[in-house]
C-alpha cells in the first residue's frame, strides 16, 4: 500500500512539473510575440511619422527666403527682427556646434519679456552648482 502511494505521489509531482513547465514557456512565447508585434507597430508608425515630417520640411524648406540658413545667403536674415549681426552669428555658431552645419535657422525673435516672478523663477532654476 505504502508503494502505490510513493508511486501516486510521484506521478502527481511529474504531472505537477510538466504542467508547470508547458504553461511558463506557453506564456513566455505568448508575451514574446506580443511584444514583437508592439514593436513592429511602433517601428511602422514611427517611420510614418518621421516621412511625414521629412515631407512638410522639404515643403517648408522650399518657402523659406534666403539668407535665413546656417550656410547663409546674400541677405541678412535680421532685416526684419531687429537682431543684430554679431547676436546672429553667435546664434549661428551655437547652433551649428550643437546641431552640426546641416541645419537651417528659419527665425530669431527676441523673447516676450518676463515679469518680475518670471525672472526669479529663471534665476533660481538656472542657478549653477
């Protein structure tokens, strides 16, 4: 008697076991394709958007009067901003050492001025360390 009880007990631990087994990599595959598919669709729309954006760029790019990119053209581009020369090619240069020379600058305006609060806050959050 004691022999068909190991027996049974052993037989409920390889059921046991192998039930525990099939069900874990069942849902580890599950959850692998699931997360294979959220990042197939992610990549896709990601593309859409980026061809999208390239898209309006080359559409915007073609409006843009000359004279208002890094690379320069035969205007000033702070005709109509009331920037002058020198603060426009410091911008220029800032921009072309962070972002590289294939970049365009479409617009430099100055800031809307900031109250007495607004300036405090600025001070206190770009204090250095």
């Amino acid at each position: 008697m004691a022999e068909y009880f190991a027996n049974l007990d052993m037989m409920t631990a390889w059921t046991v076991l192998i039930t525990g087994f099939v069900v874990v990599f069942t849902v580890l595959i599950l959850l692998i394709c699931i997360i294979k598919l959220y990042s197939t669709i992610v990549y896709k729309a990601e593309m859409k958007a980026k061809a999208r954006k390239e898209a309006k760029s080359k559409k915007d790019d073609d409006d843009t009067p000359k004279g208002t990119g890094v690379g320069g053209g035969s205007t000033p581009a702070n005709a109509s901003s009331g920037v002058s020369g020198d603060v426009l090619a410091c911008i220029a240069a800032a921009v072309a050492m962070m972002y590289g020379d294939n970049v365009r600058i479409k617009n430099i305006r100055k800031a809307p001025a900031r109250s007495a609060w607004g300036n405090a806050g600025v001070v206190a959050n770009t204090r250095a360390f």
